[in-house]
C-alpha cells in the first residue's frame, strides 16, 4: 500500500513541478522538464502494480475507463493551456509532456481480459475528442497564424495518437488496397489452417456478407467486411463474453495475414 502511494506522489509531483517553467525556453526549461519526466516514470513504471491495486477496489472495466479519461483529459488541459499560454515556450513543452503522458495513460491496461462493449464505447469517445482537437487546430489557425500553425502541428500530431488508440480500443483493423470480394476471399483462404479454423461467409452485427472465422473454445471469432470500400477486420465474441488478452492479439496475426495478401497475393498465416 504505502508503495502505491509513493507511485501516486510521484505521478503528481510530475506535474506540479510544470509550474515553475519559465515562460520562454532555456536551460531551466530543460531541467525541470527532465526532472518531471523522472519523476513520471517512477509512478507509470509501476502502473501495473498500481492498476492492480485499484481494480481490486472499483473493479478492472471502471479502472480501464478512468485511464483513458485520464489520458484524454491530460490532453485537452495541454492544449487547453497552450492558447491560454499563447502558445509559449512552457505551453509547448506542457502539451508535448501531456501529450506524451496521456498516451501513456491510454495505452495501459488494467487486466488480463477485455470487454469488447465498453471499449468500443471508449474508441467512440476517443473519436469525438479527435474532433474537438480538430475545431481546435482550426481555432487556433484563424485566431493567430503566426503562432497558431506551429500549435496546430502539434495539436495534429496529438490528434494521430488519439485516433490511434481509439482504433486500438476499436478492436478493428483496416486493410488498405483490398479489393478481393468477401465469397473470393472464402474459397481463396479456405485450405489455409488459421487459429480460428477455415473460414465460412455469414452475417455478423448487421454487416449481411461477412467472412468468419471461430468462434474458438472461448467464444471469440473474427471476421471482415467491406465498407465504405474499405475492407474492415473485426474482433467479437458471443453473447458479450470477456476476450483475454491472449485471443485480441490474433486480431493482428490475421491483419498481417490479410496485408500480405493485399500487397502480394500470398495467402499465409503466421
């Protein structure tokens, strides 16, 4: 317990310590944004202790929610604060350490398995934050052109990680430049031994013409779909059972199975 707690401290002297930036870059700026980095990775390499310790008391679904509205807060108060700062050297160095960190938060998981509902709720939230970090980006552009362009990089930048996290939380990969019909795709594949099994064409969550494979003992399965022209690789399972970590991970072994593919007409399964 009183480990946990220096964890906490020291996550929050991290960005108490950001207050005493001087306004304009020198070598003071480096030093403290040094010294709160430090004193940042002291907590975030113990997090999982810590996630551990927290998910036993509010449960590990509501631990997962908290960090990722932990990471999206540190973001916005750091953009927030970059044109309050007017877009300064300390409100530089603050939205790119909050940028960093809130990814950080984000991109940690509290336990062993995963609910498939609440974190494509939380994608869904991730992709709303992506388009106020955008309404900001243009903000910032139209209010001050000298000083808002190089905030608006940055703000852009941030808005990549975010998209990124939400695709990951998505559970749903994109294949680019697939054009192989979902019924082509089945025949094609059928003879190549996947940990789901072969495939077979059906309807999953609305989609009517979906390739299939699984579900596996778990009640895990994959399958793909086209839309928008866009062929989409997808993770679920039934009747909203828990995925372990263990099963989310095929989910990257059949992208890279159908990338392939895309890019060289090989059908193999790593």
């Amino acid at each position: 317990m009183k480990n946990n707690w220096i964890n906490v401290l020291a996550l929050l002297l991290s960005y108490v310590v950001l207050f005493f930036l001087p306004r304009n870059l020198t070598v003071t700026s480096y030093v403290i944004l040094g010294i709160s980095i430090f004193l940042f990775m002291i907590g975030y390499f113990r997090l999982n202790i810590m996630y551990v310790w927290i998910s036993e008391l509010i449960g590990y679904r509501m631990t997962n929610v908290l960090s990722d509205i932990l990471g999206m807060g540190l973001m916005a108060f750091g953009t927030v604060y970059l044109y309050l700062s007017h877009s300064n050297g300390k409100g530089m160095v603050v939205i790119f350490l909050l940028m960093m960190e809130g990814l950080a938060f984000m991109g940690t998981s509290a336990g062993e398995v995963i609910d498939l509902k609440v974190d494509r709720r939380m994608a869904f939230a991730m992709r709303l934050f992506a388009l106020c970090l955008i309404a900001f980006a243009v903000f910032y552009i139209i209010t001050d052109i000298e000083k808002g362009l190089p905030s608006a990089v940055l703000i852009l930048i941030e808005l990549v990680m975010v998209l990124i996290m939400s695709n990951i939380n998505a559970h749903k990969e994109r294949i680019a430049k697939m054009k192989t019909s979902v019924k082509e795709l089945c025949e094609k594949f059928g003879n190549v031994k996947t940990a789901f099994g072969e495939p077979r064409v059906g309807e999953v969550d609305g989609h009517k013409e979906c390739i299939i494979y699984g579900p596996n003992e778990n009640g895990v399965y994959i399958y793909g779909y086209y839309m928008l022209g866009q062929f989409i690789l997808a993770l679920e399972s039934e009747e909203n059972r828990e995925v372990s970590n263990e099963d989310a991970e095929v989910l990257d072994r059949y992208k890279e199975m159908y990338e392939n593919y895309a890019a060289s007409g090989k059908m193999k399964f790593s």
